[in-house]
C-alpha cells in the first residue's frame, strides 16, 4: 500500500518530488529515480498506472535555467529507460504472457484493454509501438501484446526506439521550453492536472469503444 501513496504522491506533486531528490541525491544520482519510474511504467505490465508524461514534462522543467538536471542527460537517460523498459515487456509477453493472462491475477488485464491494444496493432501495424507511447495505460499493455503475438523483434526494437525517442522528446521539451511561463508556474498542478485528462482522452475513448463494440456483438449473437 505504501508504494501505491507514493506513486499517487508523485503524481499529484511531481515538481516537490523531483526538487526534493535534486537536494537529497545530488546532481549525479537525481537520475537514478527518473530513470527507474520510466523503465518500470513502460516494462512491467502491472504498472500501467504510472504519471510517465507529467513526470517528464516536469523534469523538462528542471533541465531549463539552472535547475539542476542537464538536458541532454534527461533525453539520453530517459530514453534509454523507455526502450529497455518496453523491450522487457516485450519479453516478459513472449515467454510468459499467456500463462500471465490466463492466471487472472493480473487485473489490469481486462479483456476490453487488451482487445484495445490488439485492434492498434491491426489499424497501425508496426507503427502501434510507436502510436501507444502517447496513451497510458495502453503504452505499457503494447510491448507485452507484441512479445505475446510472437512480433518479429527486429522490428519491434526499431519501432521500440523510434517511439521512446519521441515520447521522451516531445513531454521533456514542452517543459523545458514552457514550463518557465508565469502561467504554468502558478497554476502547475491545473497543468499537470490537464496533461493526464488529455493524455487519458484517448485512451477512455477506445475503451467505451470495445464495451460498446462487445455489447453489439452480445446482441448480434
């Protein structure tokens, strides 16, 4: 229970977490967690429910007149983070995903989610992987999808860093270059607020999607 106050801490302040790990960590190892909650959101199946693009919005931020993060390491670090973490579940969906998903003792994989997740790879092909990155939730269920469906790895892995280079970009530049603004200083938790709902929209979207695509077949039949 208490890493789930901490994730939801972390999601509602991010901006006093990270300011708090620059002065306790130093600014070498104030990495080290950044690092870890992108990886683990992105490669472990059970962890949809990380704050991934707040957290690099935010420390975007830090990187912006001497916050005490370096930009260029924030790309680097972070994007490396996203793409082990995505090849991880990949792997983890290739060896043990069926067994994972017929155990039921993973929740978060509804059968609406993962139809979901299913019919991005049928409308984007290859191009899911790097799509998914900007939905949560559905960004941690794709590389398990693809590792279960045998995707061929090569590819994965090309489409795998194509979209953790420009999920990690896009969220650490919009804060690098905006979040200085009065505005986003004074009302940052509305605007960290708004980053999950509008990250969220489409992921809410195709799930009312599948239940109404799943109650109009039960009708069907």
């Amino acid at each position: 229970m208490e890493i789930i106050h901490f994730f939801i801490d972390l999601l509602k302040d991010p901006r006093g977490f990270i300011a708090d790990w620059i002065i306790t960590l130093g600014p070498i190892w104030v990495y080290t967690p950044l690092f870890i909650i992108i990886f683990v959101e992105t490669g472990l199946v059970i962890t949809p429910f990380l704050p991934g693009d707040s957290l690099l919005f935010t420390a975007g931020i830090f990187a912006a007149d001497g916050g005490g993060l370096n930009l260029a390491a924030l790309l680097i670090l972070l994007s490396l983070a996203a793409i082990l973490g995505n090849t991880s579940n990949y792997w983890i969906g290739n060896k043990v995903g069926q067994a994972i998903i017929d155990s039921g003792r993973v929740k978060v994989l509804t059968p609406e989610r993962i139809k979901q997740t299913q019919e991005f790879f049928d409308k984007y092909g290859l191009l899911a992987i790097v799509v998914t990155r900007f939905f949560p939730i559905i960004r941690t269920f794709a590389p398990f999808i693809a590792g279960l469906g045998r995707m061929h790895f090569g590819r994965f892995m090309l489409f795998n860093v194509i979209g953790g280079v420009i999920w990690v970009t896009i969220f650490v530049l919009l804060g690098y270059f905006f979040g200085g603004i009065p505005f986003v200083q004074d009302n940052f938790e509305l605007v960290i607020v708004g980053i999950v709902v509008v990250s969220f929209i489409p992921t809410v979207i195709g799930l009312v999607k599948a239940r109404m695509s799943k109650g109009t077949s039960k009708k069907e039949s």
